[in-house]
C-alpha cells in the first residue's frame, strides 16, 4: 500500500500511525405541498445547504431541513424519529453518523429504496435491500499542535494516547455522539467489549479531556489548551487553513497489526412512512449522486466521494492510499448500546 507525506501551507500532513460546527436545529418555515421534502440532517448546516440549494435549483422542490446540535450530534436527530414512527414527519435522513443510521434499520424506521444513482458505490457502503445507502465518507484523524509537538514525536495511533506521556494532553469529543461514537462503536465491533472497555478505561486513566464536538476539539488543539485530539477529517483541515499551529496524522497506518482509521461514509435513509414518498426517493437519488459528491469533495467538507470516478479532496491524500479499519456497518450499529452502557459506567457520562 502506498505512503505519503503532504506538505500542506503551514502545516504537514502525515500519513503516521470543515467547518464551523455547533449549529442549533432549525427548520424552514412553510406549510407542506407537493413540492416539497422534509430532510432531517446530522450534517453540517453550512455543508448540507450547499446540497439543499442545488437541488432546489435544479428540480424547483422546496427542501425543508431540521438540524441537530453539535452537542447531540445524530443521537438527537435518530431519537426523534424513533418518537415520531407512528406519525413520520421527516421524508429522509441525512445521517453523518453511519452507525446511528444504519441502527434505525432494525427498529423499522427505514423503507426500502435501492438510488439508480448509487450503482457505482461499492455494495460495502450500502445495503443491499437498499435500506440505506453510503456517500461522500470522512475518516478520523488526530491534529496536533506544532507549537507544543514535534512531528517525529506526534502520536501514530490512537493506542498512544494511553502513555503517561500524554496524559491530561489529548481531547476527544463525547463518545455518545456524532462520529467519535462510530469509531468508538467500531472498536467494539474490531476488538469486542473487554477489550475496547479496557481501552476506554485507560484513556480516563491517562486524563482524557471530553470536548463537547469535534469542533471544540479542534479549538482546543488549536489554541493550546491541548496538545492532541481526535476528530474527522474536515474540522481538521479548518484548522489548517486558518494557518493555527497545527498540523494532521492519519492514525494506525503501519505497524505490525495496524488498526488503520474508520472510514465513515455519510448515509441517505428513506424513512418509512414518508410523507411526501416520491419526493423523498427523488432526494435520495440526488443526495447520493456523483453530482453532490463533487460537491461536497470541492467544499470546506473535503469529504471523500465513494463514486470511483469522482476526484477527491485536494487537500488530502488519496483514499487509496489510506488504510482503512475494516468493520461491518451493521455489527458497529449493533454495538453502540454495549458502548454506550461502557461509556457511561467509564466516564460518567
């Protein structure tokens, strides 16, 4: 597998081991119609707007959106749909969390639809009944402050944050939500409930600093108040191009067993019950389309197009270059109640 080095602006981007979050939910206002869709999003405000105005532009349909908080991010969004099953307000859910997505799946909240749009996706990044589907991934790099941390002495896995090196130094965003709960979930998936538990553990031994988001996160690497953090790709690059002391490891990337960094596809779920059906399924097929892919890939987003004839991000190393945690979506989904519970008892959370 190929290495890289990327020598970006004032920052490097090591192959080792966007945005401004914390939107409140919102919605548009307006009484429903045939020509209108009711997306509930996880995904960033700035970001997703950028495919609400597309798609209004290109088809006359109204999007209506409802936002959840960085503090909740995801977990909020799935629990309100849960409540509104017997009367679904929502026409689709636009979830930056697989697992918390691919979770609504057994619960019956999901209608099947298979996106023509989606044919090129590799069948890993969706389901094959077509219950939901993956676009435009991220992945979980940590970002370090220069000014306190050589590059030959940044940490190259995420295991490293458990030496007494590092203790009280690094931050991570709650592992309740948003998608430091996929790759917590995933870790239980990869290792199983004692270990990942013990993993937990050590990182609250070692003073682990819970942020409310990757977004605080950031900030707190950026300005000092830490040394590390672990957090997705696009809040990272944030950082860079504001030219912070800081620069970006993709973790567990050698070794003699390594973990590699969880991939995170976004996911398009149709909910069933849908309100306005047809124009949900229409969404969806724009949503997971090349088109908005290349949008979100050539934003602030960076995110990762799952189409293979889709350039990717500029400011990062190609995805095939990367090596990525292998996990089965739906066995991360299971997982998040066990993590969950772990969470809690290890962190008080």
């Amino acid at each position: 597998m190929k290495r890289a080095i990327v020598v970006f602006g004032s920052c490097m981007l090591v192959m080792a081991a966007g945005c401004e979050k914390g939107q409140s939910p919102s919605t548009s206002g307006g009484p429903s119609s045939d020509r209108t869709v009711v997306v509930y999003s996880s995904a960033d405000k700035a970001f997703a707007e950028l495919i609400f105005r597309a798609y209004e532009q290109k088809t006359g349909v109204k999007v209506l959106p409802l936002y959840d908080t960085e503090e909740t991010k995801t977990a909020g969004l799935t629990a309100r749909l849960v409540a509104e099953k017997a009367q679904p307000k929502a026409d689709v859910f636009w979830s930056s969390d697989t697992s918390r997505a691919v979770a609504l799946v057994d619960q019956g909240l999901a209608a099947a639809y298979v996106p023509r749009t989606a044919a090129t996706i590799p069948d890993r990044y969706k389901s094959a009944t077509g219950m939901w589907t993956g676009f435009a991934a991220r992945i979980r790099v940590m970002l370090y402050n220069t000014d306190k941390v050589k590059p030959a002495e940044a940490p190259r896995s995420i295991l490293d944050l458990t030496q007494s090196r590092w203790k009280g130094r690094f931050a991570i965003a709650n592992p309740h939500f948003g998608t430091m709960s996929f790759q917590t979930a995933a870790l239980f998936a990869k290792w199983g409930d004692a270990r990942a538990s013990d993993f937990l553990r050590r990182l609250k031994d070692n003073g682990a600093v819970i942020a409310a988001g990757n977004s605080d996160v950031k900030d707190r690497v950026a300005d000092g108040r830490v040394d590390v953090g672990i957090l997705d790709e696009d809040d990272a690059v944030v950082a860079v191009r504001e030219k912070k002391p800081v620069a970006i490891a993709i973790p567990d990337q050698d070794g003699p067993e390594p973990l590699g960094t969880p991939l995170m596809p976004n996911v398009a779920l149709l909910i069933q019950g849908a309100p306005h059906l047809e124009h949900g399924q229409r969404f969806v097929e724009f949503l997971v389309s090349a088109e908005a892919e290349k949008i979100l890939a050539e934003s602030d987003a960076a995110q990762y197009p799952l189409h293979p004839d889709v350039a990717g991000p500029t400011l990062l190393p190609p995805l095939g270059t990367i090596r990525v945690m292998e996990v089965d979506y739906l066995d991360v989904a299971r997982r998040l109640p066990s993590m969950d519970a772990a969470v809690r008892n290890i962190f008080g959370l």
